[in-house]
C-alpha cells in the first residue's frame, strides 16, 4: 500500500512521541543513602574505592559539576511522570549547575516507581524498578555522559526482597578488563541486606555500563530487583 507523505508525517510524530514517552528525565542530588530517610545500606561490596570514600566524595564532586546520584524519587523525577513505567532510558541532570547529563540507556523497560517484593528504598519513595529478565541476560545500563571526561567511580543499590537473592554486576570499561562482584545475602529482617556495589575504573577509558543480573537464590531463575540510589563521579 502506498502511503502519502501526510501519512508517513503523521507515522513519524507517533513514533517521536513514544520515544519521547519512554525517557525519564531526572535531577540528581548530591548524597548518597540520604541519612533523611531510615533505611540505610547494609552491605557493600566494592573495589577499588571504599564505601566511606566514594560517598564522602559524591557531595564535592556533585558541586563541581563532577558526579551526583540518581536517587529515582518523586521531588527529582522531572518527566514524564511519578510513576514513570516502562522507560528505555534515563537523562540524569547533574551537578549543582546542571550542565551535565548522563544517559542511562536500559536493555529493556524498567520503571521509576516503589519498589515490589517487600524492598524498602534507602533515599525516599522510588526505585527503579527492574522486571525478571531472559534467563542469563543481564540487564544492561549504558552509561553516556553529555562531558568527553570518563566515569572513574560508580556505585549502585541493590535492595534485599522477600525472597532470598544472588545478586551479580559488572562493570564494563572501555578498553580495560570487565569488573565484577557477586553477593548472595542471607534472608532475615527486612529490610536487613541492602547491598552497595561500588567499583573505580583500572583504566583511563573509564566505566561505560553496568550489567546486573539478580536470580533466586541457589537457581538460574531470574527475578525482579529494586536498584535505588545509582552514584557516579568522574
């Protein structure tokens, strides 16, 4: 069938728009695991870079327009919408200026809403929100900052659910060796085993994305996961 240059206009607006529907835009802030809020990380599990350090730098790096986090909740979530479902990407306005972004591009859709599975956020009501993925796929962050200057440290949040967990990431560099950290953490009160994992690049071309891929404990079952508070510095 041929289709008239109206039609194909009017094609391409849709499309325009479900692209524009499927990014969430967000400002970030200046702490990590904000002591705001009574849920606090437990666990971390770093390299590189210890937990007391990153975080005691996230707030000069923040005001250097260097680095922030994306604590996903209601106030910072400017578009489109709290909750926002079934976004592709994330545009992270950060530093106290904010004339950087990052671009938080996902393997599938995830959603910035509270959290499923009993989780509870360590900043205030949102998550992002991550559905079970194929068997053996992670899913993938790729990490794209509007600045030619690499991300050298970042660390994210897993929150401890219902049921007990495996939790493992990886940190792609560019032109370096993959990093990685697995945690199993055991089951007890909730919200008990809520768990960092930080690392600092070992290579000058820095971190470009993260893969996480969280599955039943003792399975190759995938489940959901909650990911809140997500830092990163150059």
């Amino acid at each position: 069938m041929k289709m008239t240059s109206i039609a194909l206009a009017a094609l391409s607006m849709i499309a325009t728009v479900s692209v524009a529907q499927a990014q969430a835009v967000l400002r970030s802030v200046g702490v990590y695991d904000a002591p705001t809020h009574a849920n606090v990380v437990d666990l971390n599990n770093w390299g590189g870079v210890t937990y007391p350090v990153f975080t005691g730098g996230l707030p000069a790096a923040w005001a250097a327009n260097s680095g922030g986090v994306a604590n996903f909740d209601q106030p910072e979530l400017l578009a489109p919408g709290y909750p926002a479902m079934g976004m592709l990407n994330a545009r992270v306005i950060y530093g106290v200026g904010g004339v950087n972004t990052l671009g938080m591009l996902f393997s599938g859709p995830a959603n910035i809403s509270a959290p499923v599975g009993g989780a509870v956020p360590i900043s205030w009501n949102g998550v992002l929100q991550v559905p079970a993925q194929p068997v053996g796929v992670p899913f993938t962050i790729k990490l794209q900052p509007s600045t030619l200057r690499p991300l050298m440290r970042v660390g994210l949040t897993i929150l401890q659910q219902q049921t007990q967990q495996t939790i493992g990431v990886t940190w792609i560099q560019s032109g370096g060796p993959n990093l990685t950290g697995t945690v199993t953490p055991a089951v007890g009160a909730i919200p008990t085993r809520d768990i960092c994992f930080l690392r600092q690049a070992t290579v000058p071309g820095g971190i470009v994305a993260v893969q996480i891929m969280v599955t039943r404990a003792g399975t190759a079952t995938p489940i959901s996961f909650n990911l809140d508070d997500f830092g990163f510095q150059h």
